[in-house]
C-alpha cells in the first residue's frame, strides 16, 4: 500500500514539475478592426508594399488550412514568404483564437523543409533560392494560381531577399534560421 502511495506521489510531482516548468503559451486576442485592415491587405507584401495576386491567392490557401499551427501547413509557410510573417499570423488569429503568439507557434514542420531542400534535409543542407523559386512556384500551383508574378526576378527581390537579408546566412538558408525567421521576424 505504501508503494501506491509512493507512486502516486511521484507522479502527481512529475505532473506539477511538467506544468510549472513547461513555456507559457500566449494565446493572442486579435481586435475586429485589425482584422478588417488586413484582410483588405491580402497580397501586399509587409514591407515592400508590393501587391502580388499569385501570394493573395496563396494566402487565401493558407487560410483554407483553418490550423494552429501554421507552420505545418505548406501554405501558410509559402504566404509567410510572400505576405510577411506578421500578417498571416494576424489573419489566421483573426479566424482561430487558437492560434498561439508568434513566438510560441510550433516549429516549422521538417516534412515541409525537406520538400523545400529535398533529401539533403537530415544532413542539414540550407534552402537555396532555387530550392524557394521550387517551392513558392509549386505553392502557387496548388493553390490553382492564374495571375502569376511577373517575373521569377520580382519573386527573388521582393521575397527571397528579405528573408535572404534577415537571416544573415549568406546565400543560403539553413533551417533553424528559417525557423527563426518565421517566429521572430516580424516581417
């Protein structure tokens, strides 16, 4: 009887160690009027300011998902490229308050970086911008895009760049430091 006692003890200390020792989880309240302002923004790039019907659409994909954690969805992920990452987690807490804070969201999906790299990905090879044209032209396809960019040159300036700059990491991208650019970039 003691030895239940004991183990009962020991797992409600494992529980209480769990809960107190586990990050907080932000849960983010969106106001309406925010959310009106960037649904009418769908497509404009945060910081060029550049409209893109091909990254509206993928957006809208991205929506369709209806998931918290974003970036395991190859949508959101691709819209985050094209949108800015600060706008498609408004937009997706706009519509699910279960979306966690920036910070908090879980990690980009592997699955999701190895379609990026390709096989390369366990040896921890880095996103070329080939490897993004691939992938941001292969999320416009699956999102049954018609009005595509221009021309792959606005997709690697506007896009590619920015997060080419933010990371710092040469011209290529490892994966913790795409992670960490969909998390704290605030693009």
């Amino acid at each position: 009887m003691l030895s239940i006692w004991v183990s009962i003890a020991a797992f409600t200390h494992l529980i209480a160690a769990s809960v107190l020792h586990a990050p907080p989880q932000v849960r983010v309240t969106v106001d309406p009027q925010t959310c009106v302002e960037e649904q009418k923004y769908i497509g404009v790039n945060d910081k060029t300011g550049v409209y893109s019907n091909a990254c509206a659409q993928v957006v809208d994909a991205c929506l369709a998902q209806n998931g918290t954690s974003i970036w395991s969805h190859q949508p959101c992920v691709a819209a985050a490229t094209c949108q800015g990452t600060w706008s498609v987690i408004t937009l997706n807490q706009c519509q699910n308050p279960n979306v966690l804070a920036a910070g908090d969201i879980p990690n980009l999906a592997f699955t999701i970086y190895t379609n990026i790299v390709g096989s390369c990905a366990p040896d921890g090879c880095p996103m070329t911008q080939q490897n993004y044209i691939d992938f941001i032209y292969g999320a416009m396809s699956a999102a049954n895009v018609v009005d595509w960019p221009g021309s792959v040159n606005d997709v690697i300036t506007q896009w590619w760049q920015p997060i080419l700059d933010w990371t710092a990491t040469g011209d290529t991208i490892p994966y913790t430091n795409f992670n960490d650019w969909l998390h704290w970039s605030n693009s």
